[in-house]
C-alpha cells in the first residue's frame, strides 16, 4: 500500500478497562481497522491522564489504577478513515476522537 504525502491522523482517547462485545475496546478497534485494511493501527498505554469526568488515572503505586488512559493511532488516507467512522460512533461509548492533516514521509514495507 502506498500512502499520499497528505495523510490524516486519527486519534482515539479511550480508558484501558472500555470493553465491547466482551473484548478490550482498543483490540477491537485495531483489528477493525486491520479488517479494513488501513495502513496501520498503534495503541499506546498512557502513565497518567483525565477525561470528561475529571478523574485523574495514574500509574503511581499509591493510585494504583486499573483503567489507564489508552490512545490509537491509525494514519491512512482521510475518505479511508472515515468509513472507519460509523464502527468508532457505535463503539467508544466514553472518550475523544480527533483528527488532524500530517505529511507522511515514508510508509515503507521490510520487503525490499
């Protein structure tokens, strides 16, 4: 897959503990990506973060929580990532979704 150089970031600010149908929230929303063949889909585990309802999450030992704060990263084309759109409205039911343009540089497979 070839990206253009305009791509378009999509971020979505969830709690580690968001579930659907059972499963981890961020794991369905990578393979549904990853279904739809988009160029590509990272989770990263945040340390310490608030949302809407203001609670503090943190990784401290003497605020041991469980539902840290976790942010997907999906880069592709932006029409690619808005058929993305109607799954993560039916699914994140509490937290943020954002998107901003970005230059993509390289996108490059390890195969030569």
């Amino acid at each position: 897959m070839k990206l253009p150089e305009e791509g378009v970031l999509l971020r979505i600010f969830i709690g580690e503990m968001d579930t659907h149908e059972g499963r981890p929230l961020y794991e369905q929303i990578v393979l549904k990506a990853r279904e739809m063949r988009l160029a590509g889909a990272t989770v990263l585990r945040g340390i310490m973060g608030f949302g809407a309802h203001s609670r503090v999450h943190t990784s401290k030992i003497l605020r041991l929580s469980e539902d840290m704060p976790v942010v997907i990263e999906i880069v592709d084309r932006e029409e690619r990532l808005a058929e993305l759109m109607p799954f993560l409205d039916e699914v994140v039911k509490e937290g943020l979704i954002t998107m901003e343009k970005v230059r993509v540089t390289k996108y490059r497979h390890g195969d030569g």
